[in-house]
C-alpha cells in the first residue's frame, strides 16, 4: 500500500506501509515540499504520484528504513540523475542526505 502525505505516519499507517516488504519500507521524499510517498513496491511508482501532484524531478529523492535497525537509507534507482549532479543510486550530496534523514525522522517519528 502506498500512502503519500505532508505530516507523520501514524503507527496505524506505518503497519500497512510495511505489508510490502515487512522489515523495509521504501521512501521517496520531494525535500522541496515536504511531502513523502512509502510503501511501494519500486520507488519509481512513489516518485510517479509526487510528479503527479506537481513536485520537480530535482527535488525528489528516494531511500528507505529498514524497521528492525531503524536505520534509513539513501539508495534508489531514481536517485541516479547525472544532471543533477547524482550518478549512482545513493544520494551523494550531504545537504540532501541531511534533509532526507531529518525529513524521514519526521514522517517516522512513531518509529524512528
């Protein structure tokens, strides 16, 4: 199930996020707006329903958590974007990677 929103996950919704993978929940984050897309199977399936709802490419950035170490990625396919200044799966900028984690505490503050 995927849930796109601009304020936290509640635990309720964090349990649904987790029907896809169990331990792991993909993220993908528009760090311009503040609004994050979890729980799809592929990223690129939450970073289609941001673009959808009007975000930029450049401001989309996706990852994950995986639940039983708590610890939050940043790899993802639509991360590799040599434009803008991005070529692999992980976000290499540390400005973004420092929103992104802050950004991903945020949403899974029941969690994190």
């Amino acid at each position: 199930m995927i849930i796109t929103k601009s304020t936290p996950f509640t635990n309720e919704e964090i349990e649904k996020l987790k029907e896809e993978f169990d331990s792991y929940i993909k993220t993908v984050i528009d760090l311009n707006r503040k609004i994050c897309s979890a729980g799809a199977n592929r990223h690129y399936e939450s970073e289609r329903i941001l673009l959808d709802q009007a975000s930029k490419q450049s401001d989309i950035w996706g990852g994950g958590i995986d639940i039983d170490t708590k610890d939050v990625d940043f790899n993802s396919f639509i991360n590799i974007r040599p434009a803008d200044n991005n070529p692999g799966n992980e976000i290499l900028d540390p400005e973004l990677r420092k929103q992104y984690d802050e950004l991903t505490k945020f949403f899974f503050k029941e969690i994190l």
